[in-house]
C-alpha cells in the first residue's frame, strides 16, 4: 500500500528538520521537479544537494498547517534560520506512488537574503 501524500510530507519535513537527508531524498521521486525562490530541480540528487546548502542555516522548521487534497499537499511553515527572524513559507508538494513528485516554494527570502 502506498503511503498517504500528507503522510509522505511529513516524513519530509520531519527529515528535514533534523537534517537526515537520505530518508529527505528517499522521499523524492527521482525525476521531481522544484521551483522556489532560490531556483529549480529537476533530479532528486541535484534537490537534496540545494536543500543541503540551504539547511546550512537552519535551526528549526515549526509546521504550521497543512491542507490536502488527494495527491496535493499544501504545508505553512515557519522557516527559523541563524540569519533572520523565522520566515513564512507556503509549499505544494505533488505526491506520486509515495514519493513526491512536484514541489513549488514560495516565500519572501529578502529576509534571508538581506
């Protein structure tokens, strides 16, 4: 049985934040395609080594809803960093046969940034 997509992206986020980025990457389709504010990947190599950068700085991730439906899953996050105060971040995660397939990320990185 193929695990729920809102199951799939909590296991996300809970690998994320503790930065086990085997299980991260074992989560990912092989062909997932990522946008966000930081820019695109189209492999789940090529994800886990831009989310390994951006984790960099990382201190926390505090889920704070999350909405489905069927293989969408739409999570609101608190994005806390050593560089700014905690960042609101919107993503849609597309999940397919347990594995997500699709990611957009949206948020305001000026704050991370500068």
């Amino acid at each position: 049985m193929t695990a729920k997509p809102v199951d799939v992206t909590a296991a996300y986020y809970a690998a994320w934040k503790v930065k086990d980025f085997d299980t991260l990457r074992s989560l990912l389709a092989e062909d997932v395609d990522f946008i966000g504010p930081y820019g695109s990947a189209t492999s789940a190599d090529e994800f886990r080594a831009k989310i390994e950068v951006a984790s960099e700085i990382n201190t926390d991730i505090v889920v704070r809803k999350v909405f489905s439906d069927g293989p969408d899953v739409l999570t609101w996050f608190e994005l806390h960093t050593t560089v700014a105060e905690p960042v609101q971040v919107a993503t849609w995660s597309h999940v397919v046969d347990g594995r997500i397939a699709r990611q957009r990320v949206a948020f305001d990185p000026r704050p991370i940034t500068g």
